[in-house]
C-alpha cells in the first residue's frame, strides 16, 4: 500500500522522493530563491547543517525550530553548496551525517519514558516499525520483514564497518545471501541510506548558481582546513600509514613515483596540514627533484594553481586499485582511509603507545 508520510515525517527524512517533491511545490527555482530573504534563511540552515556534518561531537534534536518545508529545503541545498566545493570529504561526511541523523529519528520515533518521541502519528507493526520505517526501507531496497540479503548489497552496504560481527566470515552465506538478525535491520538501512546518497553526489550544479554560493562555501572550506589543522596538529612522519611511508621511501631512494603516486602522497600531507613550500622539501629528496614541474603540481593539487579544486586524500579502496596500498598492518585492518590510520597513530604516539615522536613541521596557524 503506498503510503503518503506527514510533512513532519517528510522533513526528518528530507531524502525521500517525496519529500523531494513536497517542496517543489513550495519554492520558487533555486537561482530565484537565493536572491531572496527565504533564501538567505535557508542557506543558513544549510550551513548549519554542513557545520554539523563537520563537528567531531555532532547535535542531533528530534524536535524542530524550523517549519518541516524549511527543513527539507536545507537539506537540499546543503548538497548544492558541497556540490559547488567538490570535496570528497565533505560528500562523505555530509552523507554520513544524514544517514546518521535518520537512524536516530527512527529510533527516537515514539521516544521513551523520560523523553517524549518525535512523531505522535508513529503506528508500529508486530515488529515494532512503523510505517515511515517501512516506507523508507522499501525506497532504499531493504526488507524489514526478511531476515535475509542479496550477497551483493550486504557488502557494498557493511564495506565501512569495521566490528566483527559485520564482517562476512562471521555471517551465514547461503545461495549469494546473506543472513541477518532483526534488531540489525535499521543499522544496515542506515548504511544503505549513506551509500546512495553518497552515489548521487556530487551534483551538476549550473556555475551561475556556484558564483551566488561562492561566499557561504567558502567560509565553509575554511572552516574545514582549520578544523582539519585543529584536528591533524603537528605532522609527524612515525604516524603515517605504511603506503605514504612506502611513497617517502621510494621518493627517498630516487625511484619516479607514478602519478598516482604523487597526487596521493601530496593530498594526504596537504590536507594533514603541511604548506605548499615543506610540500615541495618532500619532493626534494627525490634525486630527479625538478622544483618548477614540483610547484606546479603540487599548487594543483593542493588547490592553490587556479584550478579552485582541492584534492583529498584517496581512500584505502582507491589505494588498493591503484597497488599503492603495500606493507599494511594491523591497524590497516581497522580504517578505510590512510587519514584514519594516522589520525589513530598519532593518537597511540602521543599516549607513548608507539615509538618515539619525530616531529615534522609543524603547520602554519
Ligand atoms: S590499508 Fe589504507 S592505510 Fe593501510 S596501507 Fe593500505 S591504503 Fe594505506
């Protein structure tokens, strides 16, 4: 039976097509709308939702200050705003945190003893979920009635888990499915939401409506190189993962890094905060150091040529397909990104779990 949610329901799940639709019907196209008062109030949002995305403790309030069209408006343009960025990061992390939230509204629906729910027209099924949960679970390609899934999806759905109980060697495959328990259905919605939502970013959104952006992104993409730097502080070669390790090594020993090689050694120390000039020092110990083609690259990568576009990191997947991911080790196994793998490092260093520190350079402030 097709269900119709409320427009409360639609705003605390604003990526459902018909929520998409409600508010097509609600504001002007968006050029138009961004020159207006609204427009401004909703870039706010928008921004406060980006910000949120990006803070290490993250707010999430069941109970909203804002009208419901509002809400799914912000949403939307908070994934034109990261579109006109184009960082890999910010997709990620504005994705995560949409799915994030989403699990808790499921979860906070009809509330508990001491807090009130969220949604006061909440009706459950034997199974305890409600019909907003069925509606977005059968958008998402998930059967909350079923204890079971296509081999395929589990994968691509659990490939950022890293406990145990997720991993395929612990689960029951049978005929190209996979079992799974009830109560671990809305986890793996909620990762089923992160992972289409992250397919359909970046947008293709018109330059006109970038340039009208340009300001409020960036406040925004400095807000995230401070909050990296605050995040990553003095770099510190000991932490780095075996790969960039491996990369230093082989630029050390004169061997011609690839491309690829390069463009990920030279992302992963600029976004940990390393400048243009120490970047260059790096490269300078390779014997066929040349620093006019070395400046130019780097200033390209790092977002600084003309280009406008920042560069991050490749992920460990990308690292593996491009066969610089090389020595792994134990804690390889926990992280999908050689930024998480330092950022535990260093952590582990500092708590003198690791060897003794050699620090870099630390970066400019
Ligand atoms: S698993 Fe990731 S962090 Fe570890 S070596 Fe491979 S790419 Fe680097």
């Amino acid at each position: 039976m097709d269900y119709s949610p409320s427009a409360k329901e639609l705003s605390h799940f604003p990526f459902l097509k018909k929520a998409q639709d409600h508010i097509k019907r609600s504001f002007p196209p968006i050029d138009q709308l961004l020159k207006q008062e609204k427009g401004a109030l909703l870039t706010d949002l928008a921004v406060r939702r980006i910000n949120q995305a990006l803070a290490a403790k993250k707010t999430i309030a069941a109970h909203f200050q804002h009208r419901d069209d509002d809400e799914i408006a912000s949403y939307v343009l908070a994934r034109i705003i990261v579109s006109c960025i184009q960082d890999k990061q910010l997709y990620d992390r504005l994705t995560r945190y949409e799915a994030e939230r989403a699990y808790y509204f499921l979860n906070s629906e009809t509330g508990s003893e001491s807090e009130k729910g969220w949604n006061e027209n909440a009706v459950l099924d034997d199974d305890q979920n409600s019909r907003i949960a069925q509606h977005i679970a059968a958008e998402f390609g998930i059967d909350l009635a079923r204890d079971r899934m296509p081999l395929a999806d589990y994968v691509e759905i659990v490939s950022v888990l890293h406990e145990d109980r997720f991993k395929l060697v612990n689960r029951r495959v049978s005929k190209g499915f996979v079992e799974i328990k009830k109560e671990e259905l809305l986890e793996l919605l909620r990762e089923r939401i992160r992972v289409i939502l992250r397919r359909d970013l970046p947008y293709h959104v018109p330059k006109s409506i970038c340039e009208q952006l340009a300001p409020v992104a960036e406040s925004i993409k400095k807000e995230y190189q401070e909050q990296m730097l605050r995040q990553f502080g003095a770099i510190e070669e000991n932490a780095f993962p075996p790969c960039m390790q491996a990369l230093i090594k082989a630029l050390t020993a004169g061997t011609n890094l690839t491309h690829a090689g390069r463009f990920s050694l030279t992302s992963f120390v600029h976004t940990i905060g390393m400048d243009v000039p120490a970047i260059a020092q790096l490269f300078a110990r390779s014997p066929d150091f040349d620093p006019e083609k070395t400046m130019y690259q780097v200033e390209h990568i790092t977002g600084r040529g003309g280009s406008g576009t920042e560069y991050t990191a490749p992920a460990c997947a990308a690292m593996r397909t491009t066969g610089l991911c090389v020595n792994r080790d134990q804690l390889c196994e926990h992280v999908n990104h050689p930024l998480s793998y330092y950022k535990v490092r260093k952590k582990d260093l500092a708590a003198g779990k690791g060897k003794k520190k050699e620090a870099l350079k630390a970066p400019p402030t």
